[in-house]
C-alpha cells in the first residue's frame, strides 16, 4: 500500500465532511434524536497494536445494534452451535424490525442480528441468571475486547429504549408465545434495552472489534473465540449486519460489518484490520449514511475486500 | 498447507462415495430425474494453470443455474451499473421460485441469482438479438473462459424446460406486466431455457470458473473482466448464490459459490482457486447435498476461508 | 314502500350527476380509458317483469369481472361441487389482481371472482372445448337470462385485454404449473379476455341478473340454476364480490354484488329484485365510485338490506 | 314451515350425538382443554320471546370470541362511525391470531373479530376508566340484552388466559408501536381476557342476541342499539365472524354468525331469530365443529337463508 494509512483517513475525514447530504439521525428516542449529525469518525486498529483514526474518534456514542456481535461472540462461547436450534443464519430479506418472518417460521428468527434473533441471543445469556450480573459480563467481555475499562452503559438510553420498546416487547411476548423465550419478556427485552446502551468512542470500538480479525494471533490482546467462530461471525455479518442493506454493502464494500442505529459500524478486513466509523446520519437502510461511504472509500484505497 | 491438494481432494471424494444420503436428485423434468445419484467429483483450478480433480471429474452434467454466473458477467460487461436499475443485489430470504417478493416490490427481482432475476439478466443481454446469436455469444464466453471449445448447449434439456417451463413463463410475464421486460416472455424464456442447458465436465466448469479469482492476473488466460466485476460478482455469490441457504453456504463454507439444479456448485477461493463440485443428489434447500459437504471440508482443510 | 322505486330511482341519478368527485375510468386498456366518465345509469328488475331504469340505461357498457358471476353459474351448473376443489370460497383480503395467496395456498384461488379464480372457472367451463364454443354457450345464458338476443361480445375490447393481459397470464402459467389449469394458459386467457368482453346496457344487465334472486319462481323467465346455487352465488358475491372492498360495500349496501372494472355492478336484493349500476369511474378498490353511492342509497331509501 | 322448531332442533341434537368425529377441544388453557367434548346445545330465541332448546342448553361455557359482538355493540354505541379510524371492515383472509397483516397495514386491524381489532374495540371502551367498571358495564349490557342477571365473568378463565396471553400481549403491543392503543397493553390486555371469560348457558346466548335480529321492535325487550347498527353489525358477522372460515360459513350456512373458541356461535337470521350453538370440538379453522353442522341443518330446515 503506497499511500500511508493516516493519510487515507484524513482524506476520507475530510471528503465526508464537506457531503451535503448526512443522512437523517434516527428519532425513536431523544437520546438519539439530539445527536449533532455534523460528526465523524473513523478509526483502524492493526493486528500489532497500532491504531490510526480521523475525525471525533474520542467522542462517545451509543453503539445500539453494533452490541449484538458482543453479545452473540458471548452466547457462542458459552453454548456453542447449540444456539442455532433457536435462531437461523439466514439473511432476513425485509426491513429489520419486522414480525413477518417470524410468523411465518414458528417463532426462530431468521438470523441473530435482526431484532428478533438479537432478543433470543440475550435471552441465551441471560439463562436464569440476573440482568444486572450478566449485562456485568457482557461489559468486561468489551472492555477486554477493548482492553480499555473506560466504557460503560447509559442509563439513560436504556430507560429511553425501555420506554419506546413497543416493538421489541411485541417481539419478544411474539417469541415468548412460540416457546422461544425463556425468561419473562420484560427482563429479556430489559437486558437488551441496556445492551443497546452500550457506549464507547469511534477509537475503542475498532480496538474492542480486533478479536475478530482472525488469522495469526497478536501477542497484543488475549483470544477471545476461537479462530472457527471468528470467521463464522464474520460470515453472519457480511451476509446479515446490515438488514435489507447488507447485500449492497457487500457488494460496495466487500467486508463483513455490523450497523448500529446510533450510526457506527464496525466493520473487520480479515487478517487485516478491524475498522470503525460513526456518523449519526442515517440512509434509508437504516445504516450510516458517512460511515457506510467512508469505509466503502477505504476499502477501494486499501484494496481490503474478502472478494479478490 | 502440508498436505498436497490432490490427497485432500482425494480423500474428501472417498468420504463423499461412502456417505449414505446422497441427497434427491431433481424430478421437475425427466433429463434430470434420470440421472444417477451415485456420481461425484470435484476439481479445483488454480492461478498458475494446473488443476486437480477428483471423482468423475470428466462426465459432463447439465450446470443449470450456475449458468447465471456466466450470464451476469456478460451482462455487467456490456450494460455496466445500468443493469442494476433492473434488478437489485439484496438476499432474497424465501425459497427461489417464489413470486412473492417480486410482486411485493413492483416487479424489480430482488437479486440476479434467484429466477426472476436471471430472466431480467438473459432478457438484458437478449437485447433486441436474435437468440441463437446471443446463446452463441454467451458459449463462446464460457469457452473462453474454459480455454476448452468442447462445451455445449444440450437441445433436449432445453425442450424439456420449455416443456415444464410455467413457472418461469409465469415469472416473465409478471416481469412483463411490471414493464421489465424487453422481449416477449416466450422468447426471453425460450434463451433462458437454453442457457441453463449447458452441459460440461467439473474439470471444465473449475476451468471456466478462473476468471472470478482475481488477485494478480495470470498470464495463463485472458482478463474477461474487470477487477471490481469480479469482486461484486464474487460478493454477489456469496449472500445470493444458494437461494434461502446462502447465509448457511456462508457461515459454514465461507467461500462465495453459485449452485445449480443439476448438482453442480461453482465455488470460489479469491485470489487462491476455482473449485467446481457436483454430485446430482440435493439437500432441503436446492442445493448438492454431497457437494456442499465436499466444499466445506476442502475449505477447513485448506484454511481457504474469507473470514479469517 | 312508500316512495314510488321510480322516483328513488330519478333522485338516485340526479344526485350522482351532481357528484364532483366521479372516481378514475380504468386505464390499463384504450377502450376503457375512452369511456366518458359523466355516464351513469341505475335499473332495478322486479320478480314480476317489470324494470325501472334512470340516466344512460340503454348505454352499452363492457361487463368485465361481472361476467365472472355468469361464468360461475354455468360451471356450477355442470360440474357442481367438484368445482371447489380447485378453488376456495373465502375472501380474499388482498387485492384483486395478487398472486400473493396463489403462492401460499398451493395453486388454489380463494375464491372464483379473483382474477386467478376466475380463469380456473373458465378453464372448468372450457373443458376440451372449443373457445369460440364455449364463448357461444356463455353468451347464449347471458341472452336467456335477460331475455334479449342483443347481447354480444365486444372484439375490439377482448384484443386490447389480450395485448394487455401479461399478469393474467402470469397467473394462468402459474396455475398451470400447480397443476391447476386444463387447457393451455394462452387458450384459457384467451376465453377469459372474450368473457370480460360482454357488453351490454344497464338495463340488459339487470334483466340477466334476475336469475339469482330466488324465492318463489317468477313464471316469467325460466330457472336457470337450482335454488341451492343461487344462495351460494349471492353468498359469494356477499364475502367477496369485490375485491378487498367487499367488507366494506357489505357493511354500508348490506346487498350481494359483483363489480366490474367497467364501472359496471350487479347487485341481488334477494328475493326482491335484480340491480345494475353503471358509471365509470373507480373508487381507490377498482369499483365503481357514483355505482357504489347509488346501490348504497337505494339499499337505505328501499330498506332492502339482507341484514335485518 | 310445516315441521315445528322444536322438533326440528330435537332433530339435530340426535344427529349431532351420533357423529364420530366431534373435533378438537382448545388446549392453550387447561380450563378449555377439560370440557368434555361430548357436549352439544342449541337454542332459538324468536322476536316474540318464545325460546326452544335441544340438548345441554342449561350448561354454562366460556364464550370467549363471542363477547366480541357485545363489546362491538358497546363501542359502536358509544362511539359511532369514529371507531372506524382505528379498525377496518374487511375479511382478514388469514388464520385468526396473524400478525402479518397487521404489520402490512400500518397498525389498523382488518376488522373488529380478529383478535387485534377486537383488543382495539376492547381499548376504545375502556378509554381512560377502570378496567372493573367497564367489564361491569359489558356485563350489564349482556344482561339486559338476555333479560337474565345469572350471566358472570369467569376469573380461573381470565387469569388463565392471562397466563398464556402472551400472543395478544404481542399484538397489544405491536398495536401501541403504531399507536392505535390508548391504554397500557397488559391493562387493555386484561380487560380483553376478562372479557372473553364471560360464561352463559346456550339458552341465555340466544336470548342474549335477540337485540341483533333487527326488523319490526319486540316489546319484550328494550332496543339496545339502533337499526342501523343491527345491519352492520349482521354484516360484519357474516363477512368476518369466522376467521379464515368465514366465506365457507356464508357459503353453507348463509347466515351472519360469530363462534368462539370456547365451541359457541351466536348466529342471526334476520328478522327471524337469534340462534345460539355450542359444542366444545373445533374444527380446522377454529370453529366449533358439530356447532357449523347443527346451524347449516338448521338454515335448511327453516329455509332461513339471507341469499334467497
């Protein structure tokens, strides 16, 4: 790669920033609906340790559905390919929040990171145990991850979710009904709503997605998973991370990722680089408008797609 | 990789042979239904030129739609980002001959891999020629590809098609009424049909399958397209190219690959091979029950993995 | 009744022609898009012969979907029973022209007033028939039912629907490749596009229609279907006479009718008289928008509803 | 009629006991799933007060979907054609407990007998009061209609369905997603189960639905909606009152009809009678089994069509 690495993200920091058009911030809850849409930030963390970023790397924000890759890399180590049995690998093929499916195919969603599949992911962690001690795990699982302590949850989105959470709590006594729930739905979607509420700047997210990256391991950071459900989150991220959106993402950015409502992605460059971005802005995906370019600009610069 | 490729592929076709359930071969005509389920093979081509095989490597079977691999690039080639006005690149998420989503979304085929959409695809580089030119175009291309001229169009499949051909015609003449359609159902029909007969050997459809590795270019065979089709080709194959066992083909093979009717796979390893497998039997989704199992073993024996 | 039914009549079509707002004229065929959308004509038929009329009642109008009523009682008639097992008897719910339901259900129609519906009717009808044999028999109870000879089939009108009729042919194929179609669907279309093709004055339509109001014989014209049927085709017309507006024209008419794309509605007051309306503007479900209106005020001013 | 009612319900009652097959009994609540099946009542109530009864007709059961005419009744009463905004009038077309539809239409169920219009009804009459005097005026109303204070709500029933309601918790809140829900879902949810819980004996059912034969007033007892509500109503029973089931139910029986899953239905012939059925066994659209057979033995005899 000829062109230095920081050099590509300030160009592509200073492209975004000069687009009109920055998307529409998602307006469900205030927390979200007050965010400036001005903001941007990419970061890159290398398999040696090194991290190179652009734009508000160091602002905090609200990672929403990019939490599910944490929790499903949780529910994985502890149940293995037994958590298949309660929710599919199939790409959903319609908007992300949708019942549809899920009637028609007696309650197992068809992948873990529609909302749907999500809630029995955190349903599977939660076992019998309680909300507050399992969120506990799931925090130091990405502050290790991250090797960073220095990110929390935000009570007050959690609550916001909570009391915007018609839909989910549709979902889950809808999954509840089909015998696909095993605790009370109000403390499944609960656990969830503070999922969701997980928050960290552009610059940790990139180093807390590196144990993804797979391939020869760094000495930098502890193993996580093991290399086979590395790559098996990988695949379920391209084929599935960003909901009616991911085929197009796939097909212009060429690596797997995962969106968030909250406008970041992470995005992971196999035996690469695992890559963040954030802008609030979102497309009519539902993804972030910048961040979605941005890492599509990186990509071609780079030359880092999985596709040749 | 210490174990040579030919052992591997080798012992992955003795275990293929020993395998019980070896899937349901296609009965929707008789061309199909007729042949023994009993056969297997699988060759892989790689960047310098050589290729191995394995099994009944030089029989020849009916690729079906594997086919649409071949079409897509030549429509690409010639109409450029134009085609996607016509067609989308979004998983379709319901079994491949549906109707549902087509009519749900005002007759746009959500992708050019499941039926409808390939209509739209052989309908585009139909154009206003005659069919015999265009299908003699398209098999000079894959003769190209292959570097074997002894590839043909099988007449009988192609009639037997027409002849149990409803279901396609059906979806033409919807795509007709939504105005995506350029000529008449029957003879956009009519090229598909033949199109999906092609016949050749697995050695052959590895050989053919060169021009979607990418990576370096080989001075073994000519570029037949650019680096960028190949990567949305490649990312193409991966979320669309097994019907509603994409997501499945993904997460446990994690190479992209297209599947056809007649048990063939063409898979791809970027920048590393082409493989080809067939095996006549299919599993719950459409798709080679032996050959998806060959593929997934060859891919954890060679590590050939995009994710990591 | 205290109001002469003239005089509702006479007040019924002078309050329509005030009527700003007379809906849209179909537009998928030149003849129906030419048709002056200031036409409307109202005529009851009595039990005892007479018939009163009001506004353009001697106009010629193309029947369309409300020969599918004639088109059904002479499949009943000849087959019976055995003709519910290749379509259904509940409404639909979606609209008129889905292939939705079709896909779900197996190839089996809801109802026989839906378009798929009805080409298996006429599929039924036109057995190993001739078409123009058949078009013949339909014609000849249409004219026996009205008692009038001067009923025909519009050519000029079944030409357009053939050169417009991609998504009945995409529905015919994809009854076809259920199994569910006898003759070819290029035939059975064909048949179907000369039955819509009826055309006749208001006044001929509410003469033809008095065969399904019941009760005790009129000696006036001859029975043409058991008692029995007429029930069930005025139940029928009742649940889904039209389309996904049938609750509704139930709820506020409380009469059995059947719409045409014409402007066209045949409306049974059971066992009190026979009911056409013509104007050719829709409403946004495809029915005529002043024919709805005028059935709803009649309905009120003679108390005919079949509802208490 | 030459052969005298009674005698005609006796008629029936014997041939409903020696059927076979008497169907399924509901299992979702064990208070459903005990009621021996063996069970089979009907009762006519005539405008002139005179009742007559076959079989158990003093056997109190759980009317359960039944109370969806009563609570309907109530809420038009109250608030006239304005509930019409929050609810439709169409056939679903779909099993009764369906979410798909609900989603495509944005939140406003297709009519007031599936389960989310009926919760939708069920909100709109517990606006801002207390669940216990709204379930105390619908008590009243039900018993004033049947002139009989022994009417009661079931709380084992209620409670129990509150235990395994998490299907209409889903719906509830999937209704307050979209904001058709003024209430809190589990509060609305509540009402509607106590609701569904009322129990009466088949002699009171039919009294019950005399204030729905419509026509010329009785002075034995008080008119508790307006003519015009007694239409609809009818109508919508007849279009929607058996779910999925509802064209066939007009098809065979030709009467306005609404069933429970408890094994009643309350049928109308207008301006004739109020009819009452129950007999535990459903069949496969959810609607009592020897219940259909008993009211389309019934229309026969009587010649109590609407049809003609």
């Amino acid at each position: 790669m000829p062109v230095p690495l920081q050099d590509i993200l300030d160009r592509i920091a200073t492209q975004m920033a000069a687009l009109p058009d920055k998307g529409q911030v998602a307006a469900y809850i205030p927390e979200l609906a007050q965010v400036d849409p001005n903001q941007f930030a990419i970061a890159v963390a290398l398999p040696d340790g090194q991290v190179h970023t652009a734009g508000d790397a160091e602002t905090r924000f609200s990672i929403q559905s990019v939490s599910k890759v944490f929790s499903l890399a949780l529910a994985l180590g502890r149940q293995g390919d037994q958590l298949w049995s309660r929710v599919g690998r199939e790409p959903s093929g319609l908007p992300f929040n949708s019942i549809l499916q899920l009637e028609h195919e007696g309650g197992i969603p068809r992948n873990p990171f529609i909302n749907a599949g999500a809630l029995v992911v955190t349903d599977a962690i939660l076992d019998r145990n309680q909300p507050r001690e399992v969120l506990g795990e799931l925090l130091r699982f990405v502050q290790s991850a991250a090797e960073d302590s220095d990110i929390r949850i935000n009570e007050h989105v959690a609550r916001s979710e909570t009391a915007h959470g018609d839909r989910n709590m549709a979902l889950a006594h809808f999954l509840a009904a089909h015998g696909n729930l095993q605790n009370a739905p109000a403390l499944t979607c609960g656990t969830y709503f503070h999922q969701c509420a997980l928050e960290m700047t552009t610059r940790q997210l990139a180093l807390a997605g590196r144990f993804l990256i797979g391939g020869p391991t760094s000495p930098q950071f502890p193993q996580l998973i093991s290399p086979n459900s590395v790559r098996r989150i990988n695949a379920l991220m391209l084929t599935c991370g960003h909901y009616d959106g991911s085929g197009d993402f796939a097909y212009r950015v060429g690596l797997p990722g995962k969106s968030g409502v909250g406008g970041g992605i992470l995005v992971i460059a196999p035996g690469r680089a695992s890559i963040a971005v954030w802008s609030p802005g979102l497309n009519a995906q539902g993804n972030s408008q910048l961040g979605t370019l941005a890492v599509e600009q990186l990509a071609t610069a780079t030359g880092w797609s999985i596709f040749g």
